[in-house]
C-alpha cells in the first residue's frame, strides 16, 4: 500500500505541476510526510522537482522573463541559511504544523482573490521568502503562486519565468539540505523508483494541458489543498 500510495502521489503532482506551472511541492510534500520522515520527504520532493524544471525548462526556456528571474535569484540567497535553520530546529511535529498553516493561508488567500502589486523590491523579497521555504519545507511555490496571481503576466511567461527560478533554488536548496542535514540512501532509491511515474505524469499533464479547465481545476485543487492542510493540522496537533 505504501508503495502504491507514493506512486499515485507522484503521478498526480507531476500532472499538476505539468498542467498549470505550480502545485508539485505544494502537493507532494505534505503526503510524503506521511510516509517518510522529513529529511526523506522534503529531500525526495527537492530532487523530484529539480528534474520535473530540468526537463519542462528546454521546452520553454524562451518565454523567461530574465530580469523577475534575477531579483528573484538574488533575493532567494539570504533565505536559504534561514531556511535550513528553521529545518534544523523544528521537530517533525512542528514542521508538520508549520507546513499545515503555509498551506491553509495561502490557499485561502487565493480563494479569496487576494492581489500583491508587483514592484522590483517585492520580487526581492518574494525571492527571500521562497528561499527559506524551499530549504526549510521544500516550497518555494506558495510565495510565487500568491504573487504571480495579481500580475498580468501570461501563462506561458509565469510558468517559464518560475521553473527558470526553480532550476536555481532547488539546485541550492539540494546542496544545503545535503551539506547541513546530511541523506540517506532512501533518498536516492526512493527518488530513481519513482522516475517511471513522474516521466508518465509529466506526458499527461503536458496532453491535458490545452483543454484542461483551468478554472474547475483550480477548485478541485483547492479542496485537495485544504484538506491537506487541515489533515496535517490534525496530525501535527493530535501528537
């Protein structure tokens, strides 16, 4: 059953992340967690998404908006030792809640249409934000995914722009978990079982993704994220 359950956890998060630019992080992490201890789960999650960017990267690397990718980059640097401090000191439990409240805020927020006007200094600073949550949780999407959503930026530039920034952080977030943290071989064997069902993940978002209701699929997203939410919440609160 574990086994089963991850792999269906890989495929719907990699149809996710295909399908609508964000969401493999946001969605992955909090189940792998249930799975696996946290280094495992958010290292796993770290690997998965570098090679998700790496591979959607080549096929629409010139809609990148270099300029947002830059501030971002720059801002993103002085969140990573953040980051894997907050790792570091927070227990399993913590980090469950943790997770449980980035999710339930930000999925509200969107719920609500709630906007951020974009400005180069906020680029920093959301660079800042998503660099700590990267090495702490491993989602650097929740502050992109809140202030990519009041921008008039199109599709095809957000989604190109984001997975430029993410070939950056996860690489540097991969490398600081592993200096700090250290791995394990669950990491790794874990991460080359699961190729298979990211690459046929990967194949069907990108055949969904022009007649994919983006308006239903983004409520359908929303419930998951929510009752993901409230489920770590739960756990976390209840041990």
């Amino acid at each position: 059953m574990v086994i089963i359950g991850f792999g269906l956890i890989i495929l719907f998060a990699s149809v996710l992340q295909t399908s609508t630019g964000f969401g493999f992080s946001i969605m992955a992490t909090p189940f792998l967690l249930m799975i696996y201890e946290p280094r495992e789960a958010i290292q796993i999650n770290i690997v998965l998404s570098l090679i998700i960017s790496a591979v959607l990267f080549f096929k629409i690397r010139q809609d990148i908006d270099l300029g947002i990718v830059k501030r971002f980059i720059i801002g993103s640097i002085p969140g990573l030792p953040i980051g894997i401090f907050l790792f570091l000191m927070a227990n399993a439990t913590r980090l469950k809640l943790g997770i449980s409240i980035v999710i339930l805020v930000l999925t509200f927020l969107l719920i609500l249409k709630y906007r951020i006007k974009k400005t180069n200094r906020r680029d920093y600073a959301v660079g800042l934000f998503s660099g700590g949550l990267t090495t702490a949780i491993g989602m650097p999407g929740p502050p992109l995914l809140l202030y990519f959503s009041g921008t008039e930026t199109n599709k095809e530039s957000l989604r190109a722009t984001t997975l430029a920034f993410y070939l950056f952080i996860y690489s540097a977030s991969l490398l600081t978990q592993v200096f700090f943290a250290g791995t394990s071989k669950v990491v790794w064997t874990s991460s080359l079982a699961a190729l298979p069902v990211l690459f046929i993940g990967l194949y069907i978002g990108q055949r969904i993704f022009a007649y994919i209701n983006q308006k239903y699929f983004r409520r359908i997203t929303y419930v998951i994220l929510v009752f993901t939410g409230l489920y770590l919440l739960l756990d976390s609160t209840m041990n």
